[in-house]
C-alpha cells in the first residue's frame, strides 16, 4: 500500500532500482521499513540543474494565466488522490490519518491560492519629474531556486515553496524529507499529470549536506529557501550569503503562551491540549512554554491536564488514534531527557513523563509539567513534542520580558478578555505571528514566518512572492 518511491528530473522519475545508492524509509509506529529512497549522485544533480535552467529560459515567459491553469488542476488533483496520499503521510511520518486529510486538503488549498495571486503579480508607474520621462517597475523571476523542505509537514511545507516559485515564473529543485518522502513524490505526479513541462520542477534526495552544498554553491542557483532549525538554517543562509543569493529561513520555535486570568479558561485550556498534541507536538508554531496567570493557574492545569490524558496515542491508521508516534527513535530519547532535566530543576510531572514501550514504534504521551523554572533546558530549547511546561505568572511586563528573552521568534498565544491586554501584548511581543484567543495562522492568504533566530521572509500571502522576485525600474525618455 506504500507507494514507490522516485527522484524527479526533467520530467522523469527515477527510482532505487536505477540508482546505485539507497536508503531505507521506515514507518515510526513500528520502526520497519516501508520502501526504497533512491539518492541522486552528483551527475543526478548537476541533470536537474541543467534542466532547471534550461526550462527557466521557457518558463518565465509564460502567461500567468497558464501558470494559474496548472496551479488550479494540481489543486483539483490533490483533492481526487488525497486518500492515497494522506495515507502515504501517516504510514512514513507517523501523524493520525484524519490530520494527513487535512494536511493534503490545505495543500490544495494553497496551490489554488497562488494560482489566484500569481496573476497579480503587478508593477507600477512612478510619476516622473520630466513629463517627457516615462518611470516604471516590473516584477521578474529570479531564476532557478533550491529548496529544502521538512518531515513534520512533509506536503503542506513543500507545495508552498513550489507554487510560489513556479507562480512567480521560476524553476526549481527541491530535497524534501528523507524520513518521509511519499507526501513530495506524491506533489511530483500532482504536477506532472497537471502539465507542467519538463524541468520546471525537479526533487532529489540525498544525504542533506551534501545536496545542500552542492545546489547552493551552483552558479545556477539565484535563490534559496528552507524550512528546518536554526542551526541548519544559519549554515545554508551563510553559505547562500557567500555567494550573494536570496534566502527564505523559516527555522525554530518556542512558542510563548500567555494565559491571562481574565480569559475564558477552561476555553483556553481546551485549544491548547488540541494544540499541543498535534502531530504530537511535532510542530514549529505549537505552543511550547505555558505561562498562566497565578490567580488561572490551577484551573487552566486542572482542565489541561483532564483534555491531554483522555488522547488515545497509537498508530496512526487505527481510527481511535488522535495522536500518533514520534517521526524518530531519537526524538523519544530527547522528551525524555528534557522531562528528566526539568523534574531535576523542581518540576513536577503531572500527566506523562516516560516512554511508552513495548510497540516497536517511537510512543511519547502528552506530557505535562508544572511549576517549570525558567532555568530548565524545556523553558529553553524547543522540545518539538508532546511535552508542555506550565509555569505562573503576576505580572505583565515581567511575564513579556520571559516570553522575550529567548531568541526564538516565530509564533506565540495570547488568551484574556481584555483587548486592551490583548493590544499591549501582541505589540510587544518579539514574534512573527500572534494568535489572540485562538489558532489563526498558516492559513494560504496569512504571511508565515518569523524574526530573530526564527529566520527571515514569509511564505503565504501577498508576500510569498516577494523571495521569489526581482524588481526592475525602467526610465525612458520619449
């Protein structure tokens, strides 16, 4: 039921039967193996850029009515294929089926969004000073991109990278997630089916590094964009910056959470369990230190806790499962480690806190802590899984300035009844995004990204072209 998997190059698959090196991809709730990665050697790299290149020169020039047409029927093919590739989804990266519906369903979405706004991808006229002058600015492709796309959102993070780029009139090769593939590979019979010529998109695979070296130190690589950590991210952003080419970082998180005691509690506490036990906390905008006002804290914890233990934690494919495995052994070595570190520091587990054993699979439950100091390494490092540290709070300024001190910045959660609060709060606070009294982000019309250590430009809206664009100014005299 696995689908085979291939590389993609000008317009063809290879698979691990035409290549000399491959990789085993295994399934997380069992830890067996599923099917064959073929990796792409260097002649397989240097084939895709060539063919990016060549199709660029074709590409650029076509209307963006066509580039819409093709944008549309891969949205319309994603929803016809979205069992089969939701299932691709949980079988390799783990998460329940009913969220890889959704993830394939907002995939669609947004390549029916771009296919709508690569249409109005507009210049202007400046007013001269010399009425005999005539001023203007176009908006241009920047050519052949490189992206690098990650396993939590194996679909959804991938598509917004290729309809931007194609949207915008560029070509591209992408490396998606090895540990699991089939959500792009899927994207790559989406859009040679839906027509794309040949070259205009291309996927590798490979040992990062070295697919990475390889296409961002190409002369024929303009732009690079990436979504993964902060440390990965600032060695592609500094090698892409020794050649002068744009970057698009979407990196770490630590997602604040402030929880006035002015907010509908209980109300809070229920999104937030939703939330946090999302493809098992595996997400990069989900929310990961809780802070709850003093006066809410008890009552916030009571009913946390009571909504996070009654998720049924399994494999993925079984229908009683809201919540599926870890995407790799080491990360159920990691949670274990932050809990063991914050109990050390004077926290108290009060739901979770070990391993689940005994299935073959990488199991970590919903995990609360209580009372979290500050000086734990699970208030410092994301823990990008099921495991919440909730501390108090008094004061607002003092409780800004923690939410601040990291140099995280990407997405952040601010609960209360007061829009004065709410105003004073998402003004100050060091983020890309804030969700005020619910989750409103990632949506394919919203700009997503982040400042300070969370990375630069956005993907999603009006700005997703931006990274993807050169403007030229034009003045001519008559």
């Amino acid at each position: 039921m696995y689908p085979e998997l291939s590389m993609y190059i000008d317009g063809n698959f290879i698979t691990a039967a035409q290549v000399e090196k491959t990789q085993d991809v295994l399934n997380p709730a069992t830890g067996k193996p599923l099917g064959k990665l073929p990796h792409a050697s260097k002649q397989d790299l240097d084939l895709a850029l060539a063919a990016a290149q060549r199709a660029f020169e074709q590409w650029r020039r076509t209307s963006p009515l066509e580039r819409s047409k093709i944008l549309r029927r891969v949205a319309e093919l994603a929803r016809e294929r979205s069992e089969e590739i939701a299932r691709g989804i949980t079988m390799d990266m783990g998460k329940p089926l009913a969220e890889a519906r959704v993830e394939v369903a907002a995939g669609a979405e947004h390549a029916e969004w771009h296919a709508e706004e690569c249409r109005r991808i507009y210049g202007r006229v400046i007013p001269p000073r010399n009425p005999a002058v005539r001023q203007i600015t176009v908006r241009e492709p920047v050519g052949v991109c490189a992206a690098f796309s990650p396993w939590n959102f194996p679909l959804n993070q991938a598509i917004r990278k290729i309809a931007a780029a194609l949207g915008a009139g560029c070509t591209l090769i992408i490396k998606g997630p090895e540990d699991a593939p089939s959500a792009v590979v899927a994207l790559a019979h989406l859009f040679h089916d839906a027509g794309l010529p040949p070259g205009c998109l291309n996927i590798v695979w490979g040992v990062p590094p070295e697919i990475s070296q390889h296409l961002i130190t190409s002369p024929i690589v303009r732009k690079v964009s990436f979504t993964g950590s902060v440390p990965v991210g600032k060695q592609l952003a500094a090698l892409a910056g020794a050649h002068m080419k744009r970057v698009t970082m979407e990196l770490g998180g630590h997602s604040p959470v402030i929880v006035f005691d002015d907010a509908d509690v209980d109300q809070a506490a229920t999104v937030l369990a939703g939330l946090k036990q999302r493809n098992a906390g595996q997400v990069c905008v989900a929310p990961s230190r809780f802070y709850v006002h003093e006066k809410a804290y008890d009552r916030f914890l009571s009913v946390f806790v009571a909504a996070l233990e009654k998720v049924k934690v399994g494999d993925g494919l079984q229908s009683e499962t809201r919540m599926g495995p870890l995407a790799h052994e080491r990360r159920v070595d990691a949670m274990q480690q932050f809990v063991d570190d914050a109990i050390a520091c004077g926290a108290t587990a009060v739901l979770g806190g070990e391993a689940m054993g005994g299935s073959g699979g990488y199991f970590f439950p919903p995990t609360v802590l209580s009372n979290v100091p500050d000086t734990a390494r699970l208030m410092r490092e994301e823990p990008f899984g099921p495991v919440a540290p909730v501390t108090r709070f008094s004061d607002t300024d003092d409780v800004l300035r923690r939410a601040n001190s990291l140099p995280f910045g990407l997405a952040s959660y601010v609960f209360t009844g007061s829009i004065k609060t709410a105003r004073h709060v998402s003004n100050n606070l060091e983020v890309g995004m804030v969700n005020i009294n619910h989750f409103g982000i990632a949506l394919a019309e919203t700009p997503f990204g982040g400042v300070k250590d969370s990375g630069m430009g956005t993907e999603g809206g009006t700005e997703t072209f931006d990274g993807y664009l050169n403007t030229k100014f034009i003045s001519e005299l008559s």
